[in-house]
C-alpha cells in the first residue's frame, strides 16, 4: 500500500529522456551528436610490459641533453653558456693552482740545494781553504813570476793528461802553490790526481792506487791464451808504457774479437782482483775503442 507522504519524487520516462537530452550535445535538427571516435585502452599485458620496460636499465632515457622545463629557447641559451663558462674558469683555476704550487716547489727546492752546496763548500773550507766558494780565482793570488811558471808547466803537463785543458791544469796548479806547496811538488801531485781522475784513461800501473768499480785504460795486446770458462770469450794480457794487466771479455758483453799486438782503449772495464793482482773485465756496460781501426765498439 502506498503512503500519500512519501517524500521521493516520482520521474516519468519522458521526464529522463529531456533530462539526459538536456545534457547532450545535439546538431541544428535537434538530433543527438554521437561521438564516433573510438576510445583506446591498454590491455593488462601491455601495461605489465611497459612497467618492466620503464624500470630497465637499458630503458633509462638520459635527459641530460634535453630542454630545460619552463624556459623559452633564449633563456636555454644563457644557462647553458653560463654553466660551460664556470666549468671552463674551475677548470682554469685548478690547473693553475697546481703549476703554481709545482713552479714553487721546484724554486725551493732548488734555492735549498745551492743553500746546501755553499754550506757544504764552508765546511769543507774549514779543512781546505781553497773549497771556499767565496775565495778569489787563485791565479790572483800569485806573483808575475809564479804565475809565468805555472802556465809554463800547465802546457807541459796538459800534453801528457788526456782530456785535460790547460786552464784546468793551471788552476789546480794555482791552488797547490797558493796552499803553500813549491812548484816542483804541486805539478808532481796536480799530475798524480788528475791521471787518475773518473772518466779519463789512467795509466795501467796506476790501477791499484784507483779504489773505483769501472777504470779506463790504453794499452797494446800483448798476448791471449784459451779461456778457462764456457762463458768467457776472450781472455790475455794488455800493457802500456806503465805495467800490464789481465783483461777477461765476457761472451755476455758482446764485444767483437780482439787480435794480438792490437791497440785497444776500454772505458768502463769493470776492475777486480785476479790472484793478488788488479784485473779488468770487459761487461755489457764497457766500450772499446780501436785507434789502428778508427772506430767505437759500444
């Protein structure tokens, strides 16, 4: 049974009709627009597809490079040139802060090392007075006439050293008479040292005052014999005007065959004992020099 105060409304057909035409679109006949465009959904597995393919990380988009969001093509510009300016000017400013420190690193290490030298070269003054780095040229110090002497028997004795010039002798000379020694004695002295000096050719019978590894010499084969070692090419007697002595060429070294009665000149001959004696050895690190041949072996 129904109640006369019931409170909902009653909707005619014809009522919902007008409402939902109401509410639709319609053309100039008054018929209902019917939007024919077909609506596109994704399915369940293109959905599933998409999410694995979002979150691979060969699906990654890098977007380093493009648009800025919200700025116009003009605006892009500017920052990008700013931002390439201030990596150009960090990139400036670190480089040169480190030429700068390697520049100043170098100059005090080397203002160090030659405070280091002439403090070396005092303290040695104080034993030797002409280690002074402050003293004068000793030349100066000698009369004319000492003077004359001493360039007299630089002449003679700069003949005799090999690789020495005459003005390195004169001042060693210098030094020695300055010291207090007479002349006679400094050129004997002056003459002993630099005979035996690194890197010139001493002379044979000098070897056992040299306390060095490696020694230069000239001498004439005098005589080889059979090596007594698989490993020892060459093995006989060199000699000068001042003594003789062993010489062992290693197959090691590679040297080239030596022939009796030849001259030869070895630098860097390696100098050991052999039976009490001073002995050489031609190494990898020697050279030889063959004056009759005109040529360097290295």
């Amino acid at each position: 049974m129904s109640s006369n105060n019931s409170s909902s409304k009653v909707v005619t057909v014809d009522e919902q009709a007008l409402k939902q035409a109401d509410e639709q679109a319609v053309d100039e006949d008054g018929f209902p627009v019917v939007d024919e465009t077909p609506e596109f959904e994704a399915t369940v597995e293109q959905e599933v597809q998409a999410k694995v393919d979002a979150n691979h990380p060969d699906g990654v988009v890098d977007t380093s490079d493009e648009r800025i969001y919200g700025a116009t093509l003009e605006q892009e510009e500017r920052i990008r040139a700013r931002e390439d300016e201030l990596e150009r000017i960090s990139a400036q400013a670190e480089i040169g802060t480190q030429e700068g420190r390697e520049r100043r690193t170098r100059t005090i290490a080397t203002n160090q090392n030659e405070a280091r030298r002439v403090e070396f070269q005092k303290r040695a003054a104080s034993v030797d007075p002409m280690a002074d780095p402050e003293r004068a040229d000793p030349q100066t110090e000698l009369s004319r006439e000492q003077l004359a002497a001493v360039n007299k028997q630089s002449m003679r004795l700069a003949k005799q050293l090999d690789g020495w010039s005459r003005a390195a002798i004169s001042r060693r000379l210098s030094e020695a008479v300055v010291g207090g020694q007479d002349l006679t004695s400094a050129v004997v002295n002056v003459f002993e040292k630099l005979q035996t000096a690194p890197g010139h050719v001493i002379p044979i019978g000098k070897l056992e005052e040299v306390s060095r590894k490696e020694v230069s010499i000239e001498g004439r084969v005098e005589t080889l014999w059979d090596p007594s070692h698989p490993s020892i090419a060459q093995v006989g007697l060199i000699a000068d005007d001042s003594g003789q002595t062993r010489v062992t060429i290693w197959k090691s070294s590679d040297a080239p065959w030596i022939e009796e009665g030849e001259q030869v000149r070895i630098h860097k001959a390696a100098r050991n004992w052999h039976e009490g004696r001073v002995s050489l050895a031609v190494t990898g690190w020697s050279t030889i020099h063959f004056p009759e041949r005109g040529r360097w072996w290295e």
